[in-house]
C-alpha cells in the first residue's frame, strides 16, 4: 500500500510541474522569499526556453525545508 501512495505524491508533483497556476510561488512562499524565488523562475525560464524544465530546477535550488512546503502544498490541493 506504500508504493501506491508514494507512487500517486510522486505522480501528483510531477503533473503540477506541467500545470501549475501562475502566481504558484507567491501561493505558496512569503513575500520576501517568493519575489526571490520567482526571479530564479523567470531566469530558469529564460534560460532553458520552457517553464517545466524551470520548475525542476527550482525544485532542486530549494531547501528542504522549502521544497518540503511546495510538495505539501502540492499534495493538499
């Protein structure tokens, strides 16, 4: 029953990375942290040419502590 449910948080990160709204960080982070991280975004973005690519590297960027408020944001929608 784990892998199921490992299987379905896996599933759920991986498709908001392809289908988040467009004020996801500024959702989720205070302000200060959110406007910082959103210019890493928009530079991922400019960089890598798509917007899903931007979000992994976003991800990976963040602490633990921040990459666990974005999965647990993602989770409880």
């Amino acid at each position: 029953m784990q892998n199921k449910t490992n299987f379905n948080a896996v599933d759920k990160v991986i498709m908001y990375s392809f289908n988040y709204e467009h004020k996801f960080i500024e959702n989720i982070f205070d302000e200060y942290l959110a406007q910082h991280l959103r210019n890493k975004f928009s530079n991922y973005c400019t960089r890598f040419g798509n917007s899903q690519t931007a979000f992994m590297y976003l991800y990976t960027a963040l602490s633990s502590d921040n990459k666990q408020t974005l999965i647990n944001y993602i989770l409880n929608l």
